[in-house]
C-alpha cells in the first residue's frame, strides 16, 4: 500500500483523465491522517482548483459552521472529493472521470480506515453510497459498506441555494453527533 505521502505525490501529477488538462492544482484532500469520520464531497469547484484546498469560499465556510455544530473542524476529520480536479464550469464530474479518480479515493480510504463516511450531496452518495439514492429522500439515512457506517449530508452549496434545507440538515448533524459518539474513540468535545 501507497504511504500517504506516496500517494499525494501520485495525486498531483495523475494524468489519468482529461481534467488534468484544465486544472491549476490537484485537492487531494485534507485534515488529520488518523480521522475517524472521512466527508467526501463531488470535486474542486473553482475557489478550490486556485488554492489547493477542498470546500473554501462561502461553501467552505458553511461547511465549517456545520461541522462546529457537532464539535468537529478540519482537524479531526479528513476531508476528500470523489473527482481531484476541477470540473470545467463547475459541471458534474462526468462518469469516466469519477471512474478514473475512484482509485485514489478507495487508497486514502484504505490508509484512513474511517468508522463514519459523510458523502456531502448527491454525486458522492450515489458513488459511494450506491443504490438509487436520492439526497431528498436518503439525506440522514444511515447505510454500512464493508463494514463502514455511511450518511449524506446535503452539499453546503445546495443549502446556499435553497436554505429552507438548513433545519433537516441540523437534524441529520444531530443524527451523524450520535453516531460519532456511539461509535469514536477519539474526543470531539
Ligand atoms: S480528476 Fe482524478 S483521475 Fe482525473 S486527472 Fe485529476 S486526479 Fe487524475
């Protein structure tokens, strides 16, 4: 298996589908290297393809007061997308692409060895989730994979755009804060 480091190396000059092409930087992902809840959103919008970083700018920020209210932060969590490179135009990331990229997801999963997976809207839910899910209905829900207890959030952009969403979106935050207690050996408050 990759080391972490190894892998990130890979990462940032991978080739393996045409969004190398358009991209300014890889986001490979962050926070702690022993996380036991891993959130996985779709892909680097255009805030994140500049820096580097996943979910910066005003869904970065909601993101963040989302997870304060659990008592988590981008320290005790890892954070990582589905695809690694910039979607041109923000689309979807295509199939192909998600298919090129699941890899190196499935290697920083393997390394993590998350207790909890978090998928942040639709496209990472019906990659990693699976089924015929559907965030309206399925946000909340819990699933296990291999032995991993899985949910989905809505993504923070959705709640941008449609804040009616906000109060389901605390009460599933409540659900994960109960799952994470029941199930984590490290402190989150
Ligand atoms: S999106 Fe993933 S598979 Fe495609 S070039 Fe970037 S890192 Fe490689």
């Amino acid at each position: 298996m990759l080391s972490w480091d190894a892998l990130e190396e890979e990462c940032k000059t991978c080739q393996k589908c045409s969004l190398c092409e358009t991209r300014t930087n890889v986001v490979f992902g962050r926070g702690s290297r022993n996380a036991e809840v891993l959130f996985i959103g779709e892909g680097p919008g255009e805030q994140e393809d500049l820096s580097g970083e996943p979910f910066v700018g005003r869904a970065g920020k909601l993101l963040d007061d989302m997870l304060s209210i659990i008592d988590l932060n981008r320290s005790n969590i890892f954070i990582a997308n589905i695809v690694k490179c910039r979607p041109p135009k923000n689309r979807d990331p295509l199939n192909a692409e998600q298919d090129a990229c699941i890899g190196h997801l499935r290697n920083q999963v393997a390394l993590l060895r998350p207790k909890i997976i978090v998928c942040l809207g639709r496209i990472a839910a019906q990659k990693i989730i699976g089924g015929d899910f559907k965030i309206s209905r399925d946000h909340g829900q819990w699933y296990e994979r291999s032995g991993v207890q899985m949910m989905a959030l809505y993504h923070p952009a959705a709640l941008l755009r449609d804040p009616r969403r906000r109060p389901e979106t605390f009460v599933d935050l409540k659900t994960l804060q109960a799952k994470i207690r029941e199930l984590c050996t490290h402190t989150y408050d």
